[in-house]
C-alpha cells in the first residue's frame, strides 16, 4: 500500500467533494493505521532477515542473545500476524 497510486479524482466539484467526505470516513483511517502497521511490520522484518543474512559474521555471544535472551524468533510471530490480518 505504500507505493499505490492516489485514488482517481473525479472531475465534477460535488463528486470530489462527496469523495473526498468518504477518504475522511472511519473506514480509511482503520485501512491508513493497517497500512502503517504492515508497513512498520515490513521494516522489523527486513531489519532482522539482513541480521539473519549476516549471523556468521557476529560473534557467537550477540547470537545466543538474540535467539536465546530475546528469543527473536518467537518475536518475529506478531510482526508476521500483522502483515497477514
């Protein structure tokens, strides 16, 4: 959602201003704060597959951190739910 195209405008004056009333609605603020969400969830999980990518360069004690104190990988299953709901 974050690259989309805008919405199509149309070109009478009631018309855009009775579509611009709906894009204020309840509706597109829930579908703008599930875009941000998934958008944020994205980056999280980018972050941690370059961290993956690159776990044989960290030294064995960053990695038992993360996978042992943190437990990364139970981490990463809300930030997979919310890509998906």
């Amino acid at each position: 959602m974050r690259h989309a195209p805008p919405p199509v405008r149309p070109a009478g004056q009631e018309a855009l201003k009775k579509q611009m009333m709906k894009e204020v609605s309840e509706e597109h603020s829930v579908q703008q704060e599930h875009s941000i969400n998934m958008s944020c969830a994205m980056c999280c999980l980018s972050i941690v597959r370059f961290m993956m990518d690159h776990i044989d360069a960290m030294p064995l004690a960053v990695t038992a951190r993360l996978l042992d104190t943190y437990d990364l990988l139970m981490v990463l299953c809300p930030l997979l739910e919310t890509c998906l709901l």
